[in-house]
C-alpha cells in the first residue's frame, strides 16, 4: 500500500498551491479560525454574545453569525470586535511592488 504525504493529499482533494479552489479554501479555513479565536476570547473574558454585541453595537445573532464564520463580516465590524475583546491587530498588505503594515488598533 503506497502512503502519501499530507501535501500530496491537500494537493490532490483540495487543489494545488495557488490554485483559486486551493486559496478559497485556505481563506475559509482562516476565517473559521478568526471565529473561533473570537468565541474563545469572548468566553475568557466572561462575556456573552449579548453583551459583546451591545459593546460593538449589533444583535446577539450578528455576534453568533461572527463566531461561526467570520468571512461574511465588514473588516469595520472585526476591528469593532477585536477592540471590545482587548486584542491587538496588525494589518500587512503584500502587492507586488507594494508593502503597507497598518499599525495596531
């Protein structure tokens, strides 16, 4: 039986590096992850959706939607969410002949 490497089977059930189906993928895959971060965060500071909502600004379900998928919310509600929570955020834009670091909100 042959084995194969975690790459090889990414590469064959996913798509390839830098193929759109691949990169839609990873983009999902890091936006759960954000929604998760954002739940934990939330719960270590013994709050709940309700109460993080009424901090940013949105129902209980927007906050609930955001834990469960972060990749349909404006970058506006995220920074909202990520300074009532006490995080630091850093963006890095990488162009081809364009690198922007926004500094921390």
């Amino acid at each position: 039986m042959k084995t194969h490497t975690l790459d090889e089977v990414q590469d064959q059930l996913i798509g390839q590096i830098g193929t759109p189906e691949r990169n839609h993928f990873e983009y999902e895959l890091q936006m759960n992850l954000i929604g998760k971060a954002i739940k934990k965060t939330r719960q270590e500071r013994h709050l709940t959706q309700e109460e993080l909502g009424k901090l940013i600004g949105v129902q209980k379900a927007q906050i609930s939607r955001i834990e469960n998928n972060a990749s349909n919310v404006t970058m506006d509600t995220l920074i909202r969410v990520f300074t009532a929570l006490k995080a630091k955020v850093k963006f890095q834009i990488e162009l081809p002949d364009l690198n922007i670091s926004i500094g921390e909100f």
